[in-house]
C-alpha cells in the first residue's frame, strides 16, 4: 500500500513543499514513482518520516538527521531507544526550566528580586513565593496589592534584611507585654500593635486600621501564620490579634 504526497504531508501535519524539500536532498526519497512520475510513499517511508520529525523536533539539523538515520547497522528499534533517552533528557531539562520560570514568576509576584544566596541570607528556610499564589487570589488587584508590589520590586538585599530586623522586633515587643502579663488592651500591647501597623505601612504598603484588623483575624485563622507566633509564645497568636483590635478601637 502506497500513498500520495498530499495525503502524506496531511498525516504528517507538514506541507507538500517540505516533503518535495526532503526528496530533493535525499533526506526521505519515496520508494515508489507513478507512471507520470508522481511520488508514493510506502510504510517503510512513513516510518523514516517519522524519525525525521522526531529528530527534528528535538532540534537536530537536516545534515544531523541524515547522518543519523544513513548509521550502518542502526535499526528501528536502536532508533526507538535512542529517541526515548533523548525525549527523557528533554523532560528532565524542561522540568527544570519550568521550576526556574515558575520560581521566577513567584517572586516577581511576591516583588522579590534576590539572588538566591541573597534570599537565603534574608530569609532561612522560608520560603515568601509559597505564599505567592494564594496572596495573588485573595488581594490580587487590589490597591494594596499593588502597591507592595511596586514597592518590594525595587529593594535590595540590605532593604530586606532591615524589614525582616523591624519584623522581629515588632514580634518582640508583643512578646514582651505578652509575658510581662499586660492584657491585649493594655498600652503596651497596643504600642506594640500601632509599631506593627507602621512597619507594614512603611514597607509594604498603607495599612489602614480595618485592614490591620483583618491580618489580626489571619494570624487565628490560618495556622501557618498562628504557627509562626505560637513558636514564640503558646497563645501569642489570638493576644496579638486582640492588641490589633484594641489598638484600632483606641484609635477610632
């Protein structure tokens, strides 16, 4: 069974100029000419086409292919095995390309544009662009939002390392009125809560009274964000949310 050049390059999803191409520099010749000289290609020259592709969606050139499918003494089934290794190196370095643009893409989301060792420097172990996709979902497009991003896209290492600094001693100062005995209500605390508010403010972006009020619900209601006071002091996390509220009140 034999068949044309159009219904060829149809199976194959390339043009008939490109199968004329291959025949002119001998890279696929039909095995078969019909009496006026019209091409006919049989199985075995669909199955050569195929390995042509396959090479050259791999980026081979037209001279790399033919060197490749002309090797003495390669048959199809060295061929088979040859593309499965090249398509599983291909795999492994798109997956890894695809790690470094979603990493990249993280960060650019998160506004943070440190070198690797810089980001380790500033931050350990933890990770900001974890966060990069749920914080796009719950304030992406909002006028915070934007505004952090704006801002946190052009600071250097030095910038970070001096927010992460305020950061730990805004969580310090509640600390302390926390085991001091001061109640949520109490000046001290609620100093402490105005320091917080100002730091975000200062760094990220306006933090007005109501929005502080609902990062105070967050730290309760969402564990990683109460794990990270409780790790500081066992209920921490609900007296800093209630200095927040306090301290909105007193100013209200």
């Amino acid at each position: 069974m034999s068949y044309s050049v159009g219904q060829v390059a149809a199976f194959a999803g390339v043009t008939v100029r490109t199968l004329h191409h291959y025949d002119e520099i001998g890279l696929l010749s039909p095995s078969e000419r019909t009496h006026a000289g019209y091409r006919r290609y049989s199985e075995p020259d669909l199955d050569r086409l195929q390995r042509v592709l396959f090479y050259r969606e791999l980026g081979f050139s037209l001279e790399e292919i033919a060197a490749i499918l002309d090797e003495p003494g390669v048959d199809a089934l060295t061929h088979l095995r040859r593309q499965h290794e090249l398509l599983r190196r291909r795999i492994v370095r798109l997956t890894e390309m695809a790690e470094a643009v979603e990493t990249a893409m993280e960060a650019q989301i998160m506004g943070i544009s440190l070198t690797p060792q810089e980001r380790f420097e500033v931050f350990g172990d933890f990770r900001p662009e974890e966060y990069a996709e749920e914080v796009e979902e719950r304030w992406g497009g909002t006028d915070a939002f934007e505004q952090s991003r704006r801002r946190t896209a052009s600071y250097t290492k030095e910038d970070w390392l001096r927010i992460t600094t305020e950061a730990a001693e805004a969580l310090a100062a509640f600390a302390a009125a926390y085991e001091a005995g001061i109640p949520a209500d109490g000046e001290q605390a609620m100093d402490a809560a105005e320091r917080h508010r100002a730091h975000i403010s200062r760094w990220f972006y306006d933090c007005g009274y109501e929005i502080h009020k609902g990062l105070g619900e967050l730290y309760v209601s969402d564990p990683r964000f109460t794990a990270n006071y409780e790790s500081t002091a066992v209920g921490l996390a609900q007296y800093v949310r209630d200095a927040i509220h306090a301290n909105a009140g007193r100013r209200s």
